[in-house]
C-alpha cells in the first residue's frame, strides 16, 4: 500500500486556519423556467481548517468532493449557486472528518443578453455573478450571493463646475436669469465620465433568498447609465443625454444601491449582511475612486429611514 | 466662487464604511544605514469614513494630503514604511474633520542584491513589501507590515510515493534494508516541485517593531529552498539536492514561518496579530493550493509550546 | 437627421493601417458528431483599416456585424470556429466598403473532460483554443488556428547534474558500474520542474484543415506529461514517475511539437506556416524560459528530414 | 566535472527562431544633466536564435550576459535606455558563439514630476517607457525606443449628436442661428469621454536619436487632455473645459500623433519605421476600441505632404 505522509505528526504542532485550493475552473449549467440553461464557466476556491495533530489534510479529497458534486449536479441544470456552493462545503466537512469548518466560493462570467434603449439592437453584456459560503461543523452557515456589473458614472462636481462658468459667461452676455434657466436645461453639459463597476453581495438564508438578477438590476441602477456593445448614433444620444442628467459619485453609486436594495426586499431580516461597493475608473485621472458600505439590512432601513 | 457640490446633503443619508482610491503610485526612498537608499515604486490606497450627513467627501483633499506627505517625507529619504504609512493616515484624520477612522496602504517591489550559494554570482532579487494602518478619532491605531517572497517547494507527498515505490524495486533486486537505506541518501528523490510565495503580515506598535528584512529571510526559510535568476551549473546541481532534502506541503510553510516568527521575536506581546500565508504553484496541476494561519503571538506560542 | 461626423476629412489625411475593437465577448456554441455542442465564451478583436479621406470609420458597424454574424451563426451550434472568424472578417470587409483589409481573431476556455492516468477519475482541464483571420479585399484571405495546453516540464540539465553527483557517491560506496546502472534505473532522480505551456498556431485553407483537438494532443505531447486537477495517489505516483522519465527543455518541447505536427499532416502543403511556442514558469527561477519555431512546412520537414 | 547536456545534438535537429527568457527585472538608473538619476525598475526579455546541431542553449549564459551587463552599467548611471539595451544585445551575441541573431527589450515604469494646469499643485505621473534592440551576427541592428501615456479622450461623435439636438431645441425656443451659435459657444457641450492611451514607438539609429521625453509629450497632445493625480477645483474645470473643446476619435489620436512627430523631427531619414498606436476605454462600452498606423518616416511625409 502506498504511504499516506499526509497522516502523519507536523514538526510544528498548529492548527491552520484554511487549507485549500484556488482556481478551479468548471462548466456550471444554471437552469431558467422555459428557457435553455444558462452556461457558466465558473471558478472555484474551496478551504477547511486543519487541526495541529495532523501533518497535511488530503488535499486531494477536497478536490474529489468538489469534481463528485459538481459533476453529479451538473449532469443537469442546476437552481442556482448558491444552493451550490453550500452543498459542496457541507459535502467537503463531510469528506473530511477532522474539519470543523469549510470555506467554498464561486464566480463566473455570465453573458446576459440584452437590447439597446432606442434602435432596440438585440446585444449581449457580461455581468460577473458569486456566492460564497461558510459550514460549521454545528451545522450552521453563512452564504453569500453577489453581481458585479458595469456601467458609465458622470461627475456631479465636474459638471456643476462647468454649469457655474457657463451660466457666467451667460449672464455676460446679457441673458436673464429664467433664460439661462431655460437655456441650461436644453443643452447637456460637459463633465468627465467614465466605466465604473457596481457590487452587491448579500446574505441569504433558508428564511431569505434573493434574485441575482434584481441584483444586477439594482447595480444597473446606481451608475449614471447602462453600457452596450452595440449602439446605433440614436442610442449613443440617448445614453449620453441619460447620464448627463443622472450624474452619480462614488458615494452615490453606494447610497442608491443601499435604497433599491431596501425597496426591492421591504421584509428582509434585520440581521442579514450587506456588501456594497462602487469603483470608478476615473477619466480624469490615472487611479480609480472607491466607495463602499457594510451593514446589516436592520442598520441600513434605521440610516435611510424609509 | 466655484461650487461645491460635495458637501451637499446626499438624498440617501447613509453612513459609508469607505471612500477613497485605489492605485496612487509615487517614488518612496528608505534609507538605510551606511547605504544608499532604497528606491521603491509604492502603490497606495488611502480610505476615509463619510458620514451621513455630507454628500461626498471632498476626494482631492485625500490626494492633496497624500501627496504633500509623501513628497515632504521623499524629499529626503524616509526611515521606514510603517511610518509613513501612520503618517498619511493620521493626516488624513486631521485634514477630514468628519471622518473618525482613515485606512492606508502601501505595497511596493523592492529589488535586493544577493549571491549565488556556490558560485557567489551576484544577481538581484524582487521581493514584495507592504504596510497597512488604521487611525481612529480617539487616537487608536492599528498598523501591520509584511513581506512575500518567492521559493521553490519540494511535494513530501509524491516524493514518499516515489521512494517507496523505488524501495520495493531495490528489495525486488536483493537489496538489504541497510543497502537500500544508503542507497536512498545518496540519491535525490524525484518529486513535484514548482514556485511558491510565502508571505508574513504582522501588527508593529510602538511597544513592538520588526524588521522587514528578518520578515523575508523567515518566509525564505519557510519554502524547500531559494530561487535565484542567474545560476551556474553547481548553483543548479545545490539547489535541486537541498530543496529535494527539504520538502514542504503548503501547510509546512505555514508552520514553519509561525515557529520561526516565535523564535525571531520571543518577547512580543501576546496580543500581537499574526496572518500567515503560503501559496503553491503546483506543477501537476492547473490549481493553486493554499494553507493560512491567522493567530495572535500569544495563541501561536501556546499551541508550538516551545 | 443626426449628423455622420465620422464622414468627414481628417485633418490630418493618412491612411490607417487598424481601427477598430478589442474585448467583445459573446457566447458561441460549437457542434460535435453525436454529442452535445461545446460551449465557449469567446473573446474577439476585429479591424479594418481606413483610408486617409475618411475622418472615422463608423466603428459601430464593426460591432453591428460581428454581432450579427454571432447571434445569425449562434443561433445554431458552429462547425469550427475558424470558419466563424472568417466568415465575420468578410462580412466586416463587405459592409466597409472603403476597407481593404479585415482582421479578425477570437480566443475561448475551452473546458475539456478527461480521466487520470492511473485510477480513471473523472476531471475537466481547461485549454485556450484560438483562431485567427485576415480577408483582403482580392480574396485572398490567412487564417490560423492553434492551441495552448499547460503541463508539466522536468528539467533534464539538473537532473544529468544530480544522477552525476549520485552515481560518483554510489562508486565511493563500492557499488560497480553495472550495479549503479540498475539502481539508477529503478530511482526516478530529482530535477526541478514546473508548469509549462506549450502553444500550436497553424495555417488553413480550403485545402488544408486540421483538427484542433490534434493540436491540444501535440501540444500535450511536447511537455514531460499531462497535469490533472483531481489526483489518487497512484495517479501523482504515475505522473511524478513518467515525467521524470521524460525530462524536456523548452527546446525540446518545441522540437517534438514540429515532428509531431509533421507526422500528423504528412501531406500538409509545403508554404503552410506554423508557429510554435513553449513558456516554462521556472520553479528555480522569477522569471520564465521560452522557446519559438517560425518557419513552413517544407521548412521543417527539410530540416527534420523524416 | 560536472556534465552539459546542453550541448549534445537534439533528437528533432531543428534551428529555433527564439530560445531565452522573460521577466527578469533590474533597478536601472537613468542620468540627466544637472539633476539626480532616474530610477526605474525595468523588466527585461533577451532571446537568440539555436541552430539546429545544439541541443539546449546554455540559458545560464543569458543571464549572466544580462547581469553582468546591467550590473557593469549601472554602477553609474547609464545615458539611455537604447544604449543598455543594444549594448545587451551585442554581448549576448558575442558570448554565444553560435547564434547569429540576439534580441532584447525592456520596459519599464518611469515617474514623472509635473505641475496641474490652474493651482500649480505638484504631482506625480506613471509613464511606460521602452527600448527593443536586434542585433545580427553580420553587424545589423534595427533599435526602437517608445513611450505609452495615458489621458483623457472625448468623443466627438457623440458630442456632435448632443450639439445637434441642443441646437434643435434652441431653435424651437426661438433662438436665432447667431444666438445659438454664441450660446454653444459659451457652454461646453456633453460627451461620453474616458482613459485613452497612446503609443509611440520608433526606430533610432546612429544618424537618428530621439529624446524620449519629446515622444512622451507628443503622445500626450496626441490626447484630449492630459490627466493628474491630484486637482483642485479649477483644474477639474479648466480640463473637463479644455477635453471637451478639442474631441478626439482614436483615429484622430493616430493622426496627431503622426504629425506631431514630423514636426518635431522634420530630417528624420525616409526610412524610420514608426509604430502609432490608441487604445480607449470607451465609458459607454465594455469594450475598448483601437487606431493603429504602422510606417516609415517617408510614408508618412507623403501622406501629410507637409
């Protein structure tokens, strides 16, 4: 029989707080109602703790656990990640009897498909979707889902900067205030824009479940506009105007999260975890702004106070 | 007078967790005693809190606070990391009146000089290095610096298969255990091999500074041997023999850097945060593997017992 | 209407050699005999140059065709992704009608299922398969397609260096040439060895096809054995063993892709170009190895002379 | 002595077009007149062709070529980064007896001081800087030195598209043509706009240098607008300004840049090759779009016909 070292005594007796793999890559198939599933190719990391009486865990049997039930569930389509992710670290805490805690999380491209605001171009987009969860050995976990999406943020600053001038230079000229009102609100003014990248990640539970396309949705919905790939000159007009009357920061983009997220799930519970994040890759400079928010769903209805 | 529109009431008076950038790069010297300094392209990102109450924070004050900072501190060379890295945050504080907490980071390559161990071939080495801290209002903070750094790591796994199989072959062709037990140490064992990183972050306080030097030289120790870009052939021949005589799972690594941090600074407080991290390559997969410890000083000595 | 700026004269009056996009993504579906179609997400670059009376190109009809073309093509599964960028680069050559040339290529993770060596277990490995196209507006058109596959790579110089050092121990212990030439035989010796990437590129044309699941079969062929992401124990044995049996330089990984390639399509055209390239992330070193053949077909087989 | 299996015959006798190494970095200390050195971390690649009889080129030699080279060199600061790089080349090929071509290119990050347009706040920029050298055994060398640098571009299209419907609307409010036009004229106009890049390479030859400084400035007005790390409020403004009165297509980028660089060195000879390249992140796509001219001084001149 081959020797098992993996059994034996470490030198140096601690137990580690994860011991695991990144990058795994597989095919995952999400099914939809009346509709060919939808293809993932997705990346997995899975971890578990391992106690100071043993040398190395058997990393291979994480990765049989992972290969079984991916490929046992992905024989056909599955619900969704989440449930999942969940499954494969209650199987990997299972697998491994020593373990008291399993760490699996999981990301992917999905490419939605799409059309664009006014030529109705049929188009598609790619929006990046995770789970992450946590099993205890007690039995109890902490699941995760997200969507990260991209998306054009005008600067509000920048813009009312431009306005401020330009209203001057009007008022050199001789127009009246109410013109200038008037004037102001029929030409679109300058700012600087550019991509930005919004992120949710929210805890679900047995008691809670969320859409990760309302999540999409609501991340769509905290930058100045939507982007596409394709765009005939009407829907470029029509994108650009949008923004330019939408004009968002950082810390906007995170608010408005925060609020769409309340409105879409009035009845979540008090305790559940939220994540939220907006990174701009500015035009104007070479670094990226950033904001973020963490809170509990009770802390964020309290702030907004709906 | 222009506008200013961030300090505006936002429609969504939330508190946010974190506003700032990402991917400031600037031109550090450290200097060092009896030395030209050292030169490092540092990345940096600097986070304030934004209360409700304001609509944006005024981002150009953190990068005005930065700048004036690192250049002021530039102008000539800087003493240490660490300290820059406080400095920047406690300034942001000051400067961001409302803010009660500010985050900075740095991380930079820092390019060091070494010899080969049999030739004596002087060659270059990149080797990561990095600061964090957190300031608060009432004058807490907590900073943390650490290092990662590359090396060869040697499976225990695969080469035990190996030299049992190779045993059994030697039995087959009348060997005694006693032949077979000299053959074995006269003859490297194969095994898998491939690039690791190892890398240390550790809390310093005024009560309690390392060296990042000694930081590097512990995650070195941590791996099956050193990697090197020039080698003569007997550097080559050195190198393979004594990492193939110092095999390490990933959670070797780990320990290792844990004990090796015990004996390096016995006298640092119990409370003192540790996060330890090893990460392999491997060569007969397209995966990673990873082992981590996250522990206090006092947590790590009672469990290594020394 | 909405004006065309992109009609207008250039300032500046030169004729640009590419405009046009990188980073489209698309879902594509490519079909298999008796089996369900491989699903690949895609990424595409196109071009086509600009005269110099032509202030823009109407980039947008770039996009309007290769989506298109995609969504028309995809709408059923493919036969060959080859035919798929040529036919987009055609097309895109058509609707420019100022354009005389268009180059399209796309590259996708391709997730292939397989079986360890040894115990059969099931697993999936990814590979990169790409294709590349140039249309001019003669008819002529160039067109390749090619592979990446990751392995592993034993270095044999080491490995000389280390059965060297042990067969003069082995003659210091007493043992004779014979005996040391039994004992080296039945001790796989220790080298480095790391993971490697071997990369295929070939022509086609209407007279000459290849398969690109040949070329991920020579591309595997040409490093010191396969990698798995599920391994049994006797299957790492198995491959530590047989890729110690199978050291390969990044020369030689480039050799035997050449012969291979030549066996495989003996009646390959002469003027056939190929391309061929191996990259081994040196486990001893920072920084990695490479090795490329440019040449045809009747140049290999000349120099091979089989 | 130990053995080189390295110069045995390989069993595919094929010549390789590139045998050598990628991603060895080195502290490079650039001179200037009457100021301290640059210091940029650069990052090497070195190759030479093998002929058909030699079974691996001894790699070490590379390195050692490299090293010694770059240590002998930058003891002290060297003049330029073209010179390293050819002088890298010719001992390559001297100390490979064999080979009969060699190349090398570096790249490297090279931080600029510089000053924002309105307040005169001191920043600091990232520009990539690069040199390639070939150099043959009969003598031959071809030598390019480059610059890539980032800014702002706004999209003329899409603000042509906003003005037109601006105007309409105007008209509609009863506005003269003479009105409107000063109206537009006063209030800057909405645009999508983002990060674009542009990129100069060219070639240099004993007859014919250039200051890479020039090209870094001739890339930049090749730009809407430069971008700075730090601004205060009215530079935000006068660049959001200044970006939005000169819109810039990638194509137009190119072209700029073409004519920028014939002024600036109106005796540059016919025969200069010159490498054009744009690349922008669009802020209304995931995608980026690209202008690329590729040429010789010669060309170029007949086609602007200045």
């Amino acid at each position: 029989m081959l020797p098992d070292i993996q059994l034996l005594k470490p030198d140096v007796p601690i137990e580690l707080s994860k011991v695991g793999v990144t990058g795994i890559r597989k095919l995952v198939q999400v099914s939809r109602k009346d509709k060919r599933p939808v293809i993932l190719i997705a990346t997995f990391e899975a971890f578990v703790n391992l106690p100071s009486h043993l040398k190395g865990v058997s990393l291979s049997r994480n990765f049989e656990v992972i290969d079984e039930v991916i490929e046992s569930l992905t024989a056909q389509p599955i619900e969704n990640i989440e449930d999942l992710v969940i499954k494969i670290a209650e199987i990997l805490l299972e697998r491994h009897e020593y373990a008291t805690r399993a760490e699996v999380s999981m990301v992917a491209d999905f490419i939605m498909r799409k059309k664009t605001p006014k030529s109705g171009q049929k188009t598609q987009e790619v929006v990046k979707i995770f789970s992450d969860a946590i099993a205890s050995i007690d039995g109890k976990k902490i699941v995760f889902v997200g969507a990260e999406v991209s998306g054009i943020t005008v600067c509000p600053c920048a813009q009312e900067l431009v306005k401020s001038k330009a209203i001057e230079k009007l008022m050199e000229m001789g127009y009246s205030e109410k013109e200038i009102s008037k004037i102001i609100s029929a030409v679109p003014i300058a700012s600087h824009n550019q991509r930005g990248r919004a992120k949710i990640k929210i805890q679900v539970r047995d008691d809670f479940r969320v859409s990760i396309t309302k999540l999409i949705e609501i991340a769509k919905s905290a930058m100045s506009f939507e982007t596409f790939e394709i765009l005939k000159r009407d829907d470029e007009l029509d994108i650009v105007e949008k923004a330019h009357c939408n004009p968002m920061f950082v810390e906007d983009s995170v608010r408005k999260m925060a609020l769409e997220l309340i409105k879409a799930y009035p009845h979540a519970p008090n305790d559940i975890l939220v994540f939220l994040r907006q990174e701009n890759e500015e035009s104007i400079h070479q670094h990226n702004v950033i904001a973020e928010k963490i809170a509990t769903i009770g802390e964020l209805k309290a702030e907004i106070n709906l």
